[in-house]
C-alpha cells in the first residue's frame, strides 16, 4: 500500500536506517542489530526480517537507501558507539547481504564529519568500499553541515549530500540559498549535490514550534534543485519516517510534534506536491541547469532569504527555471537568453500551467496570478 503510493506519486526510492538507532533499539519482534562492542556479534534474525523490506523496494521499482551507521551522538547509535573497526565490520555485512540489489549506500547518518572526524570516516569509507566501489555511496550529515571539500576527492564517494534541517530561521534558509550548497558545487572534482533531508512536513520545526506546511516543503526542494544543477530532492513526512501506527510522537523525539498513522500521512499534501515537482522536472531537459543567479535583475533573498528566488538554466540559454516562493512580481535579463523562447507559469500546487506572455525587451518583468509560489519556466519555441 505505501510503495504503491509512492510510485503513483513518482517517487523513485526509499531513504531508511538499516540498523539500530535513536529511533528504536530492535526491531518489533525485540531483535537488535548486534550484540557487543569491542567485538561486536551481528543478529542475523535482525536481517531476516528486513529482508523482505529491502526486496519489497526493489520489487515496485524503486532504489532503496539504506543508511549503514546512525552516527549522531548516542550510545545505541553504532555510527557514534562502536569503535572504527567494528562500524567497519557492521557496514560490511550489510553491503554483502544486500549488495545484490538495486540500492544506494549512506555509510554514515546524521554525524559530524569535519575535521578529525572526517579522517575517521574516510578510513571508514575505504575499509567498507575497497571492494565494491562501482555502486553509488556517500555520507549523511547533521543538518547545515556541509562535508563536500573533505570527500569530494574520495574514490568511494559518489556524490554530496547535505541536509538543510528543520529550521525556519532566517540564518537557516541563507545557509542553504546562499551558503555552501549554493556556492561549493561547482568545485573540483565535479560530483552532483543533494539534499537528503529538506524539512519534513507536518514536523514542529526547531525555534518554530509550528508544524511544517506542504508550503514550506516545496520552498526547500525547489530552492535545493536550482541552487545547484538539478540532479534530485528527498521528501519526508511526519508520521512516515518514524513509522507510526497511531498518533503519536516520534520515539525519542517528543518536540517534534504528534504525527498520524502513516497509512494517514502518506497522503499529506506536500506529497502530492513531490509528484508534481517531479513531472515539471521530467517534462524539461532538467539535466542542462545549472544555477543562473545572474538572470534576475534584483535579488529580493539578499535582505530576506526566506524570499529567495531561485534561477537556472541552460548553457545555450534555450531553457530557464525561476522559482518565486513569494509570486512576483520578478524581472528578469531576458536578453541573456535565446530570444526564441516562450514563457509559462507552472502552478507547484496542482501541476498546472498558465501562459506567461511574450518575451521582449532586454529586461522583462514577470508577474504571477498570485502571491503563493510559482515556477516560470522560459523554454525554446516548440
């Protein structure tokens, strides 16, 4: 019921914690994932049971994304707790029991990785990769915690993740829209960057002590697609990633909220936003954009990043991207584009479209039909 939900909702995999972690110390039928510490033995009933799960991913079509070590401070969270040789072990088995499938590696979750720690975790990464480098892997970090110049240069690492968090502060949304997600991709080597955990709606976010919105959601992932060439967004969901089969709080988690049952949450309405995020994206050629700052003539996010708009767009300048979070209106240096082009709004709300006018002039200014949020999108003359 719920993969077949997320693939009518074009979603493409499904991001989880593989083993223990703060969330839970066994699984529902009292298993944990291993015993010990200093020598760690693994529960293979563990596994047995989450068997079904990883194939079931596969079965619908979609990748699975297990995240191998939790590794935010805490004595259950093997990540955090067990020492450099035993993590190594622990993520080794689980990339043999499900190297087989159709999966993408998270090594590490939720941690700090800079610095000293960022030279454990390398070591970390080649003892478990040394084998099996042609799958795609990467490493998970705590919110606004950017790891792309520690790793980039890793073999094992496929691309960057970092993850904007569950704030709504202003310094929080510089952060993501004019700070190192926005500003460090370009850097060499050239490896697409992600946002692995954008807010989750329907979760009471930290300093807010308000409940996420659909709206709140989409300002995030639009903003994370453009600010750095588009390559792909996660979505969560306040009684999906705790798993509830009732209302109630996320375990261990008691100020984020109460959250439905997920078979209830799976159709919050920034779900149903992610389906249409992603046909606008599939009806374009996304994989030409890259972020185009330069395109607006006024840039409202400089004294008000939660205003931020985003812009990209294609190298030949037949193809442009505007996310307005706010309506507009907005103007834009059309005169650095290809001339033949026509203008549209796409509606993030319901997946619709409108028409946008004609393009002329030099600098042109766009308005949307409201003030809610809006996509303008400027493509080549079909």
């Amino acid at each position: 019921m719920f993969l077949e939900d997320r693939v009518g909702k074009n979603f493409t995999a499904i991001q989880f914690v593989l083993t223990q972690w703060r969330m839970t110390k066994t699984d529902a039928d009292g298993n944990p994932t291993f015993t010990g510490k200093e020598k760690i033995t693994i529960n293979t009933k563990y596994f047995q049971r989450m068997d079904k799960y990883v194939d079931a991913i596969n079965d619908a079509g979609m990748l699975a994304v297990p995240v191998l070590l939790w590794a935010i401070k805490g004595e259950i969270n093997p990540g955090y707790s067990l020492p450099e040789d035993q993590k190594i072990i622990l993520a080794e088995y689980q990339i043999a029991r499900y190297g087989a499938h159709q999966v993408i590696w998270f090594l590490g979750g939720d941690g700090r990785y800079n610095g000293e720690k960022a030279d454990t975790w390398k070591r970390i990464g080649r003892g478990v990769f040394h084998k099996d480098q042609h799958r795609l892997a990467t490493m998970h970090p705590r919110g606004r915690n950017w790891v792309g110049s520690e790793f980039r240069n890793e073999p094992w690492c496929s691309f960057i993740v970092y993850q904007s968090g569950h704030s709504a502060r202003e310094n929080s949304f510089r952060w993501l829209n004019q700070g190192p997600p926005a500003t460090n991709w370009n850097n060499k080597p050239n490896l697409p960057v992600i946002n692995a955990e954008p807010k989750y709606e329907g979760i009471v976010g930290y300093h807010y002590r308000k409940a996420f919105t659909a709206y709140a959601v989409r300002r995030v992932s639009y903003w994370s697609l453009l600010i750095a060439p588009t390559a792909g967004i996660t979505y969560g969901g306040q009684g999906i990633w705790g798993w509830h089969t009732k209302v109630q709080f996320p375990a261990n988690h008691p100020k984020n909220g109460l959250g439905s049952p997920w078979y209830v949450a799976k159709d919050l309405p920034g779900s149903f936003s992610m389906k249409y995020l992603h046909q606008f994206f599939a009806s374009i050629d996304w994989w030409r954009l890259v972020p185009a700052p330069g395109i607006l003539a006024e840039q409202p996010g400089k004294k008000d990043a939660s205003k931020f708009i985003a812009a990209a767009r294609s190298k030949k300048g037949d193809l442009a991207v505007v996310y307005l979070p706010e309506g507009g209106p907005v103007r834009i240096k059309t005169d650095t584009l290809n001339r033949a082009l026509s203008a549209r709004w796409f509606h993030p709300r319901t997946g619709g479209h409108l028409d946008a006018g004609k393009i002329g002039g030099s600098v042109q200014t766009f308005t949307p039909p409201d003030h809610d949020d809006w996509m303008l999108l400027l493509q080549k003359k079909k």
